[in-house]
C-alpha cells in the first residue's frame, strides 16, 4: 500500500498569529494603538517576533498580554507559547540606558543669577510686608516721666518714648520726636488733679492714647 503524502507545514509563531487575528478582525496597527495604548512600533515588533526592540522582558509581555486580549485570543495560552519562543530566540530585549534618561541639574552662571534676582525679590517683598505691617499697627507709647501721681512742682516734664514716625500730640497740642522716637514737653500744673491726653498717631492715621493724671499739691 504506497504512502499519502501531506504537507506538512510549520507552527505559527505567536507573533504570525496576533498578525493573522488582527487582519481577520480588518483592525490598522493605528487603531489598535488607539485602544491598547501599545506604540504602533512595539506592536509592528511584535508581530515580527523581533524582540529586541523591547526594553526588557516585563514590558514584552505585557504589551503581547494586551495585544492578545484585545484580538479576543486566550491570553494564558498565548504567552505560554511566546515563553517558549522568547527562550528559544538569539536574540534578547534591548536594555535600556536608564541613566540616559536621568535629568542632569548643572549650575550654570544664568542659573545662578535667576537665582540671586528671585531671592532679592524675594527679600525686597518680604521687607515691604514687614514694614506695611508695621506701618497699619498703631503706635505704642511709653510713659517714662514722671513717675508720682501726687507732685509739689507747679512744672512738671512729661517724657516718653513712641515710634520715630509717629506725631505725638499731649492735651491736642503737637510735641517734638526725635529720630528715636524720644519726647518731652514741660506743662504748668493746675492745684488739685490735672489730666493730660496723651495721643500718639501714625501715618496712616492709626493712633494710641494715654492718660496721664497727677495731682498737684503746692508745698506749704
């Protein structure tokens, strides 16, 4: 009995057959790039089992994981196929330079001035709100003269201390301050209780009042 011959043809690879299903499905590379978010370059790799256009074996087989999966062909299956292809190919993933990628900080003298003009800016800015806010408090004033209630002096010396800027106005009447912010001014005491408003202002019109109160009590 004479033998039948049969052509005996050889096994797809797993790349020939994502190629196969995805012309039976009429889908571009484009569109399946679309949906996979695989790049048309590793997808076209795949296809032609060339493997080393991969930057490591992690992402080959997820990228043929979700080629599969998107042709509706078994995942599983098809990468046990591709791992015993991938170990009997030549070739290997490309590995990749990851310290080409890596950003390189260089101080460069544009560099360096960009940044003493943001730290003057800075500084220039932070000196503006110290001073605004030093400037929208109202003063404060310190009474350091005299120290009795009950005097035996007809004159007497208010003195004080106040901001260096501020008008400082005893009983509605403007007192003298020096760069220190220092002020004195003698008043003509009355017998019996005298009052004095004491009323230091800012520029922007914010102020402070004091009241001083002495007694005058003439010496017998």
């Amino acid at each position: 009995m004479p033998f039948k011959t049969r052509k005996i043809t050889s096994a797809r690879t797993v790349g020939a057959r994502l190629r196969l299903a995805r012309k039976r499905k009429e889908i571009s590379l484009e569109d399946a790039e679309e949906v996979t978010k695989v790049r048309v370059k590793y997808l076209e790799a795949i296809e032609k089992d060339n493997w080393s256009e991969f930057p490591s074996r992690v992402y080959l087989l997820g990228f043929v994981r979700r080629y599969a999966e998107f042709l509706d062909l078994n995942s599983e299956k098809i990468l046990e196929e591709f791992k015993v292809e991938f170990g009997r190919a030549k070739t290997t993933p490309r590995r990749s330079n990851r310290t080409a990628y890596l950003p390189k900080f260089i101080i460069t003298s544009k560099l360096v001035i960009s940044t003493i003009v943001i730290l003057l800016i800075a500084g220039i800015i932070t000196y503006i709100a110290v001073s605004i806010g030093r400037f929208s408090r109202p003063p404060t004033i310190e009474i350091t003269s005299p120290k009795e209630e009950v005097v035996a002096d007809k004159s007497m010396l208010i003195d004080g201390k106040t901001q260096s800027t501020a008008i400082v106005e005893i009983n509605s009447q403007l007192v003298g301050v020096e760069d220190s912010g220092h002020f004195a001014q003698k008043v003509e005491l009355s017998e019996g209780l005298n009052i004095f408003e004491i009323k230091s202002k800012s520029r922007l019109g914010k102020e402070t009042t004091r009241a001083l109160k002495v007694i005058y009590q003439p010496k017998k």
